[in-house]
C-alpha cells in the first residue's frame, strides 16, 4: 500500500535527495512538502524546495513555508556543509514552482486532521513546525499514522560530540515531538553514517544519463567535499533519505524500542538524544529507534527513483 507523506524539511543536500527519493518511489506518495530553517534561512531552504521540485517536475504536491525560527533560541544553520545557498553543486534555473499562501503548520494540520490514520509525519529538519502543529492542534498525535524523523543518535553527535544538529537546534521541538505519546521513530546519526555514497554510488547515478542524474552527481559532489573538509570522512553521509526508505520499506532499516529523551540543560549536551533501551519496569517506550540500514539495499532504491523522475528540459 502506498504511504501518504509529509516531508518537513530544509534543503540542504540531503533533503533534496530525501524529496527526490520520495518522489521517485512508489510506495510513498508525497501529500505535502513543508519547509523549515535549519540547514539555512527559512527564505534559502523554501527557495531550494522549490528549486528542486521544478527540477523534478513536482507540480502536483503543496509546498508551504513555516517558521522561520526555532521555539526559542536563535536559528543555527548549517552554512560550512550546505554551501552559503544551501544547496551549492548545481547551477539552478529560476524555480517555477511556488509556495502556497497557507503557512505550513496550517497545512500539516488540515491533512493530518482530514485523514485520520493515513498521513506519516516524516522531518528531516529541526522540529520546529511539528511542534508548533501539536501545539495549535493536540490531536493530531491521535490521528497520524506515524512520526518517522531524521535526527539524534545514540551513539555520537556531529554538530557537537553530544548532539545531531536537527535536534540541536530546536531542542524544546524536539523534546515536545518525543514526549507526545504518538508512534515515533528516530532514524538517527547510527543509521545515517551507514547510507554513504560512495564513487561507485555516484558513478551508478552519473550513469543514468538524465540532466536530473547529472544534477544530483553535482550536488552529492559539493556535500562530499564539504563533509570531507569538516570532518575527514570520504564518502558523504546523505542522512535524510534514509527516514523515506524506512517509510517505504521498513525492512531496509533495523529498530529497537527505546526511551528517549531530549538534553535542554546540559552545558555541553544540548541537543542529546539520550537513549534508553535497559527496558526495566519503570521506563516507558516512547520510539521505535533505527540501529542499521541496509546500504545496498537504500542505495538500489535511491538510484532507482532517480532513474523514475523525468527531468524537465527548463530545469
Ligand atoms: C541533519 O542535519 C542537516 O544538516 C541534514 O540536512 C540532516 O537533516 C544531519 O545531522
Ligand atoms: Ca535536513
């Protein structure tokens, strides 16, 4: 069965592969995508959420725009691994696809509340605007089908030694998002650093031969380097898609139960996802926490999305 998805995020290279790995799947139907600040300013991420939607020819899904500010500290973006545009490796033309005028909190809530059951919540962003929809709304968390996030770790941080930077920088999101008792997982940085694409990984797309493939190889490129220059590693962790492979084949990516919860108080653990899995009497479960991912499997299924979406002769 096909899995209706709202993709909340802030492009970033690996939300647009997230996007691009969405559209180009069948077993997951985009039903909306949301942007966030992160990776950028609210006005960079929606303008690369546009940019690849026109890429992709995405002109049937909403796009809509939410805040522009974490709940209550200042925005950190990601300039040093996403480039001062956010999404620097291809040159892109003027995007032809819009936001819609509903703000995006608006909107996760209309199509979560009209469809009890169906919509599958999946940020790979910082949580602001989930937050901020189960706040104006407490009963979505009663009618989504699932939460399946990007962000956190059990075992290491990369924004800091403690932290994941989506959870880092909206860390009162992402506690509130953790703790409202709906079905959750975390595909973390434990996963993430296991989906890298390598020169074989690039050459496999590069191989398909579209403009889309071609831009895709551009903007991998472009986050290669900048992982390679900030923290020595070869191949490119590409983290967000991995939360759209578990949505379309769960199987892909091992899960534990577990307790987590968010560090607001640290001095030098913001951001932390601490993890429990002793599964003693007194802990309550509150996610489904991803452990391993099948990267042979996840690449197969990334490059053939690629290989789906036609690219359109003005992108
Ligand atoms: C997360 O941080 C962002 O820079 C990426 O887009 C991803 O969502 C990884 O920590
Ligand atoms: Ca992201």
């Amino acid at each position: 069965m096909t899995r209706r998805i709202i993709l909340d995020c802030d492009p970033g290279h690996d939300d647009a592969m997230a996007i691009l790995l969405a559209r180009g799947t069948p077993e997951v139907e985009l039903a909306a995508i949301t942007t966030v600040a992160g990776n950028h300013t609210l006005d960079l991420t929606t303008l690369n959420a546009r940019r690849v939607c026109t890429l992709a020819g995405i002109t049937d899904v909403p796009l809509a725009a939410g805040c522009s500010a974490p709940l209550v500290r200042p925005l950190v973006t990601a300039t040093e691994i996403h480039g001062t545009t956010g999404l620097q490796g291809h040159t892109w033309a003027e995007p032809t696809v819009h936001v819609i005028s509903e703000h995006a909190v608006d909107l996760i809530i209309e199509l979560v509340m009209a469809a009890p059951g169906e919509i599958t919540l999946v940020p790979t962003g910082p949580l602001t605007n989930i937050a901020m929809a189960l706040r104006r709304e407490p009963r979505i968390a009663d009618r989504v089908r699932e939460v399946v996030l990007m962000g956190g770790s059990y075992t290491r941080g990369n924004v800091t030694p403690a932290a994941e930077f989506n959870v880092y920088v909206d860390p009162e999101a992402a506690a509130a998002v953790f703790t409202a008792g709906w079905p959750l997982t975390m595909i973390g940085l434990d996963v993430t650093h296991m989906a890298n694409a390598t020169a074989e990984v690039l050459a496999r797309i590069a191989a398909l031969g579209t403009g889309l493939a071609a831009a895709v190889v551009g903007m991998l490129g472009f986050y290669r380097d900048r992982q390679l220059h900030e923290f020595g590693t070869a191949s490119p962790h590409v983290h967000d898609p991995c939360a759209v492979a578990r949505v379309a084949r769960p199987e892909f990516v091992s899960c534990k139960e577990a307790r987590v919860e968010v560090e607001l108080a640290g001095e030098f653990t913001r951001g932390m996802t601490v993890t429990d899995f002793r599964m003693r009497a007194a802990v309550t479960p509150n996610a489904m926490v991803g452990t391993s991912i099948d990267d042979g499997a996840f690449w197969d299924l990334f490059v053939a999305a690629i290989g789906r979406i036609p690219t359109r002769a003005d992108a």
